[in-house]
C-alpha cells in the first residue's frame, strides 16, 4: 500500500521487547527500564494478527528487534508464525548477538531468513564499557561465536552494525574494513543519531560517515543497498556499508512502519506521533494500520540541533 507521497510502504519493523540484556550508553539507561505488566505488551498471537494483516495491506518484509529481541520469551514462536505468513518474502532479525550461539539453529529452523548483528567495537574492554556488559568477561568473543553458530545453521549476507560515535569507536574504522577482508560480512556504519539517551549527548559524538572514507579512502563506491551506500576495498571478500539517517536523510525513500513491544505504531522513527493496536482485531485493525501508512509524515529534519521528537529510547523503538 502507498502513503500520501506515493511510498511504496512494504517493511514492517516490530519491537518485540523493550527488555535487553545490555544497556548500551546511547540507547538505555544504566538502571534499565521498567518491565510492563503482561497485559501491557503485545501476544504472541497479537503480534502475529498485526503481522498478517500489514502483509495483506502490503509489507513484504518484517525485522524482529527491540531491546534484544533473543530475550523475549516465546521469540521462536513469533518468528515461525510470521514466517508462515504468505505474503512475508523476508524475515529478519537485528540483535546484539549475545545469545546468537544458543539460538542461531533455532532461529533458523523457523524461518528466520536474515541476521543483522550490533557490534560497535572489536575490543572486549571496550565492548563492555561501551554496552555496560555484565554477562560476558569476553562479549566481543562472544558475539563472533554466535555468528559462526549463525553460518554453520545456514544464515547467509549477515550484516554487522556498528554506530559510528566520535571518541568510542572512530579509531577502530580501519580495523572494521580489515574484517571484509577475508569475510564476505557487510559491515554498517550507522551515523548516531539524537534520540533518547544520545539526545543530549555532546557534538562531538556525532559524526559524519564520511569520516569512514577519511580514515580508509581506499575504499570503493560499488553501489547501494536499500539505504546503505556500499563501499568496497579491493580485492576484499566484504563490504562496507554507510548509513546516514543525520546527513543524508532518506525520507523520501522510507519504505517503513514500525510497531512498538506494547502495541504502537508509529509511521515516523521521530515522530511524537503514535497510534495504539493493542486490543484492536480484524477489520478494526485493519483499517488502523491502513489509516496509519496513509497519513504518514512526509519527513522529519533530524540533526544534532534538532533531536528526534520521538518521546522513547531506541530500545522501545527498535531502531
Ligand atoms: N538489541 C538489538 C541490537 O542492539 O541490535 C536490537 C535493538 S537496537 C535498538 C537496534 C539498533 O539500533 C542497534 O544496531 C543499535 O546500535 C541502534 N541504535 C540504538 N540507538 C541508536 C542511536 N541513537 N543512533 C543510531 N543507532 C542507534
Ligand atoms: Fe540493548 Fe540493542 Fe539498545 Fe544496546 S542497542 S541497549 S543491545 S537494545
């Protein structure tokens, strides 16, 4: 189905928890969050009603992801069930890759077709500074045992994302371009963006993903992908991916709904503006998730002097 500016809106992104077993410095607070009530969040069932009937109305592809969407109980469920759904030609999932080893074969078996794995350092002090990591001494170690687990049940053009964030991981872009070397991973640098947590945080951690071409300009443009523009060094097995959601915004090409762990939608990352379907069934909930593409936002001038409106954290979002 298209919105009012002739959007072809056909990717649904679904928080399927707000939980996570990280606190990330620029997408949580350090204390976590308050866990809602049962009632609060959003079924298995419910989850999957929403599902089928944006993939009626025209979405083709559905991410699981959240805070860490590998925490949420009943996550296998929800993955075989929306990938049983027809329409559905991809299913993905984005997560920190702390429980990917305990889960990859799992996933796989239910139709997960994809895995976009966060890793915004190589250094396990780092990483543990970075995440407030408790659960792992060697969480970077960790992360890259789940993706051998990811390939060895059948995942495939796994993607790792790092946030670009001056003065934590700006020293580390070349070592990430060394890692496409003998790895055919698309690696993604996402510019931070100025929403929940980061929104106060100083200029300084807000970088331009041309910084990346500054520090490894051997690099090659060889194309785009969806919103990356893909780079390459050659002779490399991988790619390198920039994603620029402050400097380059790609709101005329925003294919996306989102839907949040207790039941909202929101057409606009940024938006203030959300629309609740939880409790809502059948032609009810249809006709909202309908009215939803239909009056999305035409944009939203994200920038530094210009924060998200969006009144959540990237953990109730989903990214
Ligand atoms: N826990 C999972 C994970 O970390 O992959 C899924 C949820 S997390 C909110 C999804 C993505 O959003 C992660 O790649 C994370 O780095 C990114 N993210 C969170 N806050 C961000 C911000 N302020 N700017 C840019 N990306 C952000
Ligand atoms: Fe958790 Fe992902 Fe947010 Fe980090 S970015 S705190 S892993 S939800």
């Amino acid at each position: 189905m298209k919105d009012s500016y002739k959007r072809e809106i056909n990717y649904l992104r679904i928080s399927v928890t707000d939980l996570c077993n990280l606190r990330c410095r620029y997408c949580m607070p350090e204390h976590g969050v308050e866990k809602f009530s049962h009632e609060k969040i959003l079924s298995v069932e419910e989850i999957a009603e929403i599902a089928s009937i944006s993939a009626e109305l025209g979405v083709k592809k559905i991410r699981l992801t959240g805070g860490e969407p590998l925490v949420r109980r009943g996550i296998i469920d929800i993955c075989r069930k929306i990938s049983e759904i027809p329409q559905i030609e991809e299913l993905c999932i984005t997560t920190n890759g702390m429980l990917l080893k305990q889960y990859a074969k799992e996933l796989r078996e239910a139709g997960v077709d994809r895995l976009n794995i966060s890793i915004d350092t190589l250094q396990n002090e780092k990483y543990k500074d970075l995440t407030r990591c408790k659960i792992s001494e060697h969480p970077v170690d960790d992360i890259f045992a789940g993706i051998e687990a990811a390939k060895k049940a059948g995942f495939e053009n796994i993607k790792l994302n790092a946030v670009l964030i001056g003065g934590w991981n700006d020293d580390e872009i070349t070592d990430f371009v060394e890692l496409t070397k003998d790895n055919p991973y698309q690696i993604r640098f996402i510019e931070l963006m100025p929403i929940g947590e980061a929104a106060s945080w100083d200029k300084r951690s807000f970088l331009p993903n041309e910084t990346v071409l500054e520090k490894a300009p051997e690099l090659k443009a060889i194309g785009e992908s969806g919103v990356a523009k893909l780079y390459q060094k050659e002779g490399y097995e991988g790619t390198i991916g920039l994603i620029s959601p402050v400097n380059h915004h790609f709101c005329s090409q925003c294919n996306r709904l989102r839907l949040t762990a207790d039941g909202k939608l929101k057409a606009c990352l940024h938006s203030k503006k959300e629309t609740p379907v939880k409790g809502l069934h059948g032609e009810e909930l249809r006709a909202t998730i309908a009215n939803e593409i239909s009056n999305k936002p035409e944009n939203y001038d994200l920038g530094y002097d210009n924060p998200s409106s969006s009144m959540r954290n990237m953990n109730q979002i989903g990214g």
